[in-house]
C-alpha cells in the first residue's frame, strides 16, 4: 500500500512537471503588449502540487517545470532561465508556507501571493543582473498590478481543476 | 480542508492590498533621494534644490535679473535679460542630464540625478 500510494505520488508529479512545463513553453507563443508580462498560467501546476499533493511538492514541480521548459525553448542558463526559476522556486515556496500554515486563505489568495512573489523576486534577480535600482520606481507598479489579476486567473483555472480530482486523490483530506 | 478553500475569501483581499500597496510604494520611497536641480552663474553655484520642491530662484546674472522657476518637477527659465531669450524659450526641463543654459548670461541650470538609458543593447 506505501509503494503504491508513492508510486501514485510519483506519476502526478511527473505529470504536473510536465503540464507546467509545456503551459510555460506554450506562453512564450502568446502574443502581449510588454515582453515581460506574463499569464503565468504554469503556476496552475505549482498551485495544483501544493494542494494535492503536499505544501513542499510545489517545489519540485516549480524547479522542473522551469528546466524542462528551459530545455523546450533553448535557453537554459540564460538571464532569463535565471529569473524564471527564482520567480518559480520564491512563488512556490510562498505559496507552500502560506498552505502549510494554514493561512486563512482560499486557493485565489495563495495564487495571487504566488504570483507577487513570482513577479517580485524575477525583479530583484532583474535588478541584481544590471544593478539599476532605478528601473524598481517603473517595474514595482507593472509587475504587482498585473501579479494580482494573473493571481486571480491562476487561481480560478487550477481551482476549477482542483474540483475535477477525484476525493480520493488530495492528500490530507 | 481542501474544499474550505476553493472560494474566494475576504482574507484573499490581504495578498490584492498588499499587491496594490507595492505597487504604489516607489512614488513614495523613492522621491526622497531623487533629482536635484542645479544652477550655476559664471562657474559659481548660485542654488541647489530638489527637483520635487516648488520654488522660484532670482537672481543676477551676467547681463541682469533672471528667474528661474521649479513646479510640478518642471524647471524653466521665465525671465530673462539676455537678448535671444533662448533659456526662456527651451522651456520646461525634467530628466536628469537635461539642462538650460543662457550663454550672455552666463547661467547654467541643469538636473543632477540618476540618468535614464535611452537603450540598452546586447
């Protein structure tokens, strides 16, 4: 019964890696008015660990999904990459914490969080790479208005999804 | 557990606020320390002011009175008595590097700060 419910926990992380990684490849074909603002609808895959596997399965799935999509689009090691698995690795950890804790937040909280601290961190990463603390007073505004309506949109879709799981499949309840 | 949290919630609008509160938080951290205007009459420096405070600077210069005025993070020239008016006419003045210069009178009015790139290319 173990093996299997590890084998069970294997298969759905795999999975979740891989839908997060082919949402994260796919994005790049979105066309959008400024080059860095993004759906970020991958994190639908690090919500969707997090609630149904466990608060530290969003990790896993953040760092894959970022190297496999990476590796999909060719620009593994690039300033990008480097920004695109902090924000993913800070967003996930975020949003495990705040699941882990309990906090008083439904799913829409957790992802809009997650996605403040996705665009939040991918700026301090930005900052760091070409040491212009100036570019913070115009990147600020555009990066966390945005984060709170791809949150919500996030949110939505992986909650939508979540309700789609079989009972049995969520860990912890 | 789990179903608990599948709706929106009022604690949700913590995360929105404090999105909200980020995104606003530079007009207000980083107005401080930011651009000074400086103005220089014959080598000398006649005033430095901040860029953000409304004042009006008068004074002598080379060929007679001058005024200079800051509002609204604009610096012009409005008076002068040179005889092209050519600081008066470059009107309002508010990047960094940017300046006005009266050359009869020997008036330099410039902002000091953090300059913006024109481009980046890689």
């Amino acid at each position: 019964m173990q093996s299997q419910d590890r084998n069970k926990r294997v298969a759905v992380l795999a999975i979740l890696i891989a839908l997060g990684a082919v949402l994260w490849a796919l994005e790049e074909f979105i066309p959008r008015p400024i080059p860095w603002l993004k759906p970020g609808l991958a994190n639908i895959a690090t919500v969707i660990a997090i609630v149904v596997l466990g608060p530290w399965d969003g990790l896993p799935v953040a760092i894959g999904r970022v190297i496999l999509g990476a590796l999909i689009l060719g620009r593994i090691g690039s300033a990008a990459f480097l920004m695109s698995i902090s924000g993913a690795v800070v967003s996930a950890a975020v949003m495990g914490v705040l699941w882990r804790i309990k906090a008083p937040l439904s799913i829409y909280g957790i992802s809009v969080s997650g996605a403040l601290a996705h665009g939040l961190s991918q700026l301090g990463v930005a900052v760091l790479l070409v040491y212009t603390p100036f570019v913070l007073r115009f990147f600020l505004p555009l990066v966390s208005l945005p984060a709170i309506a791809t949150g919500l949109l996030v949110g939505l879709l992986s909650v939508a999804l979540i309700k789609r799981f079989p009972g049995n499949f969520i860990y912890g309840n | 557990m789990v179903s608990k949290r599948l709706k929106l919630r009022v604690w949700d609008g913590i995360p929105i606020a404090i999105g909200i509160i980020i995104a606003w938080a530079p007009l207000f951290l980083l107005t401080g320390d930011g651009e000074k205007v400086g103005i220089v009459c014959a080598g000398e420096i006649i005033a430095e002011t901040p860029l953000s405070r409304d004042t009006t600077i008068a004074f002598e210069s080379c060929v007679g009175p001058i005024r200079i005025e800051v509002s609204d993070g604009y610096v012009s020239v409005v008076e002068a008595s040179c005889p092209h008016k050519i600081c008066v006419k470059t009107g309002k003045i508010s990047r960094p590097g940017s300046a006005i210069i009266c050359a009869p009178g020997r008036v330099a009015v410039f902002i000091e700060g953090e300059t913006e790139n024109d481009a980046i290319t890689r």
